[in-house]
C-alpha cells in the first residue's frame, strides 16, 4: 500500500450521495431553530439576577475599602463574578493626571486600538463611547446604579491565541489605584440584560462559543452597571485580553461628574 | 478557488416535495450565491432555503468524510442552522462559501471530540459500502479492501484536527491555503498537520499489526 491508497481511501469517505430527504429535515430544523434575539432573552432573568448581584458587590466593596484580591482575567468567562475587586498599586496620586486626547470622555468620541494575544497583535479594535443612562425604560437596573455604554467593534486578521475574546476582554475601574472605593466592574451579565427594545443593538458576544471571527463582524455593546456613589471617581475602561496579568490597555471613559438622573421603567 | 465539479461551483440538482414550497426555485438556483447571502442577511427566508439546497451537498459530503455517515446527518443539520442563526453576522456575502464551510469543520471537530468522550463506536462508519467506491476494485479488490480494512480504524483514531485537515485536502480536493482557513488555523499548521497524519497512516500500512496495539 501506498500514499495513493491513502488518497484514494479519504477521497472515497466523502463520495457519497445527500439523503433524500435531508434538505427537508435541515428545512424543518432551521424552521424550529430559536432566532439569537431569543437566546439573548432567554438569558434575562438569569442577567436581572447577576447583574443585582454584581452591584451588591460593588456596594460590599465600597464599604469595605480595597481589597487584597488583585483581579486578574477571569479563566472562564461562563462563570465569573461580574465584579472583581484589586489591591492599590503604584504611587500615590491625589491629582488625577488630565484626560488626553485618546480618552473616551463625550459620547462620540471613537480611537482605535491594537488587539493583542500572548503571540502579539492580531488584529485591530475600534471603541465608541456611547452614553451615560440613568436606566433604561424597559429593562430594570440594579438600584443605585447608572448606566456606562460603549461600542466595541473587532477586526480580525487572524485568530488569537488562545482563541477567547469579546465580552470578557473589558472591564471598568478608578484610574486612581489608590483611590479609598477601589473596585473593578464586569460587564458580562449586565450587557445580556440591557440588550432591550430601546437599545435594539447587540451586545458584544464572546468567542469561543460564536463562529468564525475571521468573517464574521465581532461588534457589539457592553453596557456597565455603576454604583451611582462612583460618580465621582475618574473612571477608566480596561482592555484585559484572556491570559494577561495587567490589561494591554486603558483609556479613561468618565470624569468626576452627576451621573443622569435615574430612568423609571415604564414598558416591561 | 472552486474545484471541478464541485458542488459549491454549480447548484445541487437535489429535488424534494419540500423544497417545492420555494417558489421560482428553478429560476431563483441560478442567482448569485452572494445576492442570495445578502437576501437572507436581511431575514429572507426563501433565499436561505435556495442556499440549503445549493450548498447541501458539498457540506454533506465534507461533514460524511470527517465523522462518518452514521452522524454527518446531524452535523450537517447542526450547521444550516447555526449558519441561520448567525447569517447577520457574516461581513462579506462573497465569503458564505469558506464560512459554512468553516462551521461544519468546527461542528464535526465537536462531533468527534464528543463521540471520543463516549467511547468508539461499535462499527466505525457502519458503512459497509465504502469498500465498493475505494478505486479499481475491479483490478485489484483485494488491495481495495486491504486497504478500508487497514486504514478506516486506524483513520478513526487520528486526532479530531488531523482527521479534518485530511478530508479537506485529499478528501474534499481543497488547497492547503483553503484547507487552513476551513480549520481556522495558518497554513503552516495545516501542512504539519496532514504530514503528521500521513506519516502515521503510512506507518500503520507498512505495520499493520501497529493498528492492533493503539
């Protein structure tokens, strides 16, 4: 036997006819086949729940002062605590630096990034900043909490490696490590939550567990739920690729400043 | 690049009863793949329906070759929907090609890793018929079936990814360059994958018995 008999056995697996009716029973399934918008929904209660969870977090920390648990990525993004707490590093600074012109601070205002894996770039990374929301009209928010909303869009120019990004690559904080409420807010569950009528646009998804990032658009929005008691920190977004014990990059998404006033749920 | 006789080059004649119900389908078969991408992106139904049946053989065919026949049905049916469900993603209409393609390899490569969780299945493929379509089996039978006899369980127990880069390439007659897309990885690693599964199938032909002991 030879390399041909090994050719002509692989080729010989994949000559074989299509199943009569196999195009009706695909056509049946894909009839039956939720639509993503209902995957989505599907995860509300279970996001209404962690994102309350995830801002009683936050509240425990505020109270609590700094923590010793420096946060680190999370090894599954199916499983985290929407809320990580880290330890003060690094100098003291009772003046905040000034923001510069990379910062997100108005809505509107877009940079781009490079996106990294433990091989390099592999890839580019656009970030809008979107509003500040005291809520939203039909979906609940945590009491206590306003809204921080941006817009991630990935261009792949190849996989990274290891192949886990989008949702679980960010992260909200204080710029000012050594500030007295030192936290760190996920925006996993909250983004699944807020995917609502007046915010028709998707959230970002995380891969692994979509297809293809190659050709397919990774975009979407990440929405964080901030204790409105934060307010009055300088707050900056963190890019947190998987595998990374410091985030590849930060970029200061708000200001000392009022959060919005909070928005009633009117439509459910 | 498109091959000969490919069944992602010209529309599959399949024709069942249900496939009656999209209407002008003999017309609406001869439109460009990426003008119907592009209908069913914006939730057209009709139009996703005519890419199923223009696409189904090949992607059976691809799914058959990686897992076998006993369980190509599902993937193939695990594909067309995942491809429904995620088509408003899909950047560039041109691409629908290489992108089914590329779920149905990550589909299979799932497939294999669960079915390797179970445990083999009791009689590989159950495919009894293939030893009739291995090549000039009239002029050497016996090496024909020496050879299904001696390869499909050895095949059986490559590694999921070496297993696919196979059938993409020898089996399904893709380039290597498409063959590493198909399995999301660089080319590089696509050769030294089928290098890697070739010499170990040579070296169970020169060792048969190695087979046995694996």
């Amino acid at each position: 036997m030879n390399d041909q008999q090994i050719r002509d056995y692989v080729r010989a697996r994949t000559d074989v006819d299509t199943p009569p009716d196999l195009l009706g029973s695909i056509l049946d399934a894909v009839d039956r086949a939720p639509a993503r918008r209902s995957w989505l929904a599907s995860w509300a209660p279970i996001g209404t729940v962690a994102a309350a969870m995830a801002m009683a977090a936050v509240a425990l920390v505020l109270l609590m002062g700094p923590s010793r648990d420096l946060g680190g990525p999370s090894p599954d993004a199916s499983t985290p605590g929407p809320t990580r707490t880290a330890e003060p590093t690094g100098t003291h600074s009772s003046e905040p630096p000034p923001a510069s012109a990379g910062d997100l601070i108005e809505p509107g205002q877009s940079i781009q990034i490079a996106a990294v894996d433990s091989v390099g770039e592999w890839g580019s990374i656009r970030i809008e900043r979107g509003e500040d929301l005291g809520g939203y009209p039909d979906a609940q928010i945590p009491d206590g909490s306003f809204v921080i909303e941006l817009w991630i869009e990935y261009d792949a120019e190849r996989l990274p490696d290891p192949p886990t990004f989008g949702a679980s690559d960010w992260a909200l904080r204080p710029t000012d490590p050594n500030a007295e409420r030192f936290f760190v807010v996920e925006p996993q569950h909250w983004d699944r939550i807020s995917g609502s009528a007046t915010r028709p646009e998707d959230p970002l998804p995380q891969y692994p567990g979509a297809i293809d990032p190659l050709t397919t658009s990774t975009e979407g929005r990440i929405a964080f739920a901030v204790d409105r008691r934060t307010a009055d920190l300088r707050l900056e977004l963190l890019y947190w690729p998987s595998g990374f014990d410091e985030p590849a990059e930060t970029v200061v998404v708000r200001l000392p400043g009022n959060p919005p006033p909070p928005v009633e749920v009117t439509q459910e | 690049m498109l091959h000969p006789g490919s069944d992602f080059a010209r529309a599959t004649t399949v024709r069942t009863p249900r496939s009656a119900r999209v209407s002008g389908l003999v017309i609406a078969d001869e439109a460009p793949a990426s003008d119907l991408v592009a209908r069913a992106k914006a939730g057209e139904r009709e139009a996703f329906d005519m890419l199923v049946e223009r696409y189904l053989s090949e992607t059976y065919r691809l799914a058959t070759g990686i897992v076998g026949r006993v369980d190509a049905r599902d993937v193939t049916q695990e594909t067309f929907v995942a491809a429904w469900q995620e088509i408003g993603r899909l950047r560039k209409p041109e691409a629908f090609p290489a992108w089914l393609r590329r779920i149905c390899v990550n589909r299979s490569r799932n497939w294999l890793r669960r079915r390797k969780s179970r445990g083999p299945t009791a009689s590989l493929d159950m495919d009894d018929e293939l030893a009739d379509r291995l090549p000039d089996r009239r002029t050497d039978f016996r090496g024909a079936v020496e050879a299904r006899m001696v390869l499909e369980p050895l095949f059986d127990q490559l590694k999921p990814d070496q297993r696919l880069t196979v059938v993409l390439h020898y089996g399904m007659g893709y380039s290597i360059a498409e063959t590493a897309e198909a399995s999301g990885v660089r080319t590089g690693t696509a050769k030294s994958r089928l290098n890697a599964a070739l010499k170990r199938l040579r070296r169970a032909l020169e060792d048969p018995h190695e087979t046995s002991h694996r």
